[in-house]
C-alpha cells in the first residue's frame, strides 16, 4: 500500500487522510516516550563524588634548549621572528614545558581518609596556561580519566571527565578543582554514565 499514491495509477490505492495522520501520531508517540525513557535512564546514572588533593611530587621538563637551537636555526626571517612573544621578564614555565605532579587524594578535608593518588601531566603553552591531562586512581574502585586547559594564573580550574575504569567504566562528566584549607585542593566530579 503506497501513501499519497495518485488516483488513475493502476496498482496503487490513496490511504485516508485521517489514516495517514493517526500513523503519524503513533510514530511521534513512541518517539516521545523513547524519548523520555533514555533521559531518565541518563538521570538516574548521575553520581557526585569529592575528594581533596595534596600534591607530594613535580617533575619538570625545561625546554629551554629546545628553545634556544630554535632562535639560531629558524628559517623564518626577520619580519616573522618579530612575532616571537615575550617573556615580559617571568620565569617560566615557557611554551613547551612540561610538569608532571603527583598527588595524592583524600576523602575528608581533614586529610585523614586516603582515598587514592593522581598524575596530572601539564603541557605548557603561552602566559601559564597548560593543557593537562590527569589520572584519578580512586580506592572506591577505579580509575577516571580527566583533561582540558588549565590557568595557572588561577587558583580554580574545570577539566572534562572523559572516561574511566572498573566502577567508573564509561563515566562522563566534569572535575572542578578549587583552594581548600592549607595546600590542598577540592575536587567536586559530576559523573554521568
């Protein structure tokens, strides 16, 4: 049975118009209620977590040598090297850098309750800004896997959680990092999966 076929073609019979729209009701009716299956079933997969951070190691990559063979052999000219930004006098980090630091991770504020370590590694480009990428190792069971850019002129940073392992296998979500008490950090994660 062909929809809309033309009256005069032989084989083909026009449907009703209140039968074509009672199909088209069904099909946006179960397109709504899948629809609202899959959002409560996103919904009720959300899972909050908090954890304190105290960093206990760096190690720092100086690509200053790097930088230095690129001032003799530049094939740019002069016009370009003029586009060179400067350092306005600061000690690094430069463009290039890299820092790794390791932390590790508590379940109170108090620092009291271990709950696991961290590695951020940090790729640094221009006025302290990095791109880090960072591995929380939770004792609850499992791994999550977080990176995005960091300002290290902040005390403050978002990073987007892109996965993870064992209990936290498929996560998505965001880890926000603010200054608690001392030298330690707060980091609230909003995991969804």
């Amino acid at each position: 049975m062909l929809l809309g076929g033309r009256a005069g073609n032989s084989g083909t019979r026009m449907v009703p118009w209140g039968v074509r729209a009672a199909a088209f009701l069904v099909a946006v009716f179960a397109l709504a209620s899948t629809s609202a299956f899959v959002s409560r079933a996103g919904a009720a997969a959300h899972r909050g977590l908090t954890v304190y951070s105290v960093a206990t190691g760096l190690q720092y990559i100086n690509t200053a040598d790097d930088r230095a063979r690129g001032h003799v052999n530049n094939p740019l000219d002069s016009t370009a090297n003029k586009l060179a930004p400067k350092s306005a006098g600061r000690n690094g980090p430069y463009a290039g850098d890299v820092a790794v630091y390791s932390l590790k991770l508590y379940a109170n504020s108090a620092l009291t309750q271990p709950a696991g370590t961290a590695v951020y590694t940090c790729y640094f480009n221009y006025d302290r800004h990095a791109l880090c990428q960072s591995y929380y190792k939770l004792k609850t069971g499992g791994t999550l896997v977080a990176s995005g850019p960091v300002d290290f002129n902040k005390t403050t940073f978002d990073i987007v959680v892109s996965g993870g392992t064992n209990k936290y296998l498929g996560a998505r979500g965001e880890a926000k990092a603010v200054a608690a008490a001392g030298s330690a950090q707060k980091i609230d994660f909003e995991l969804v999966g």
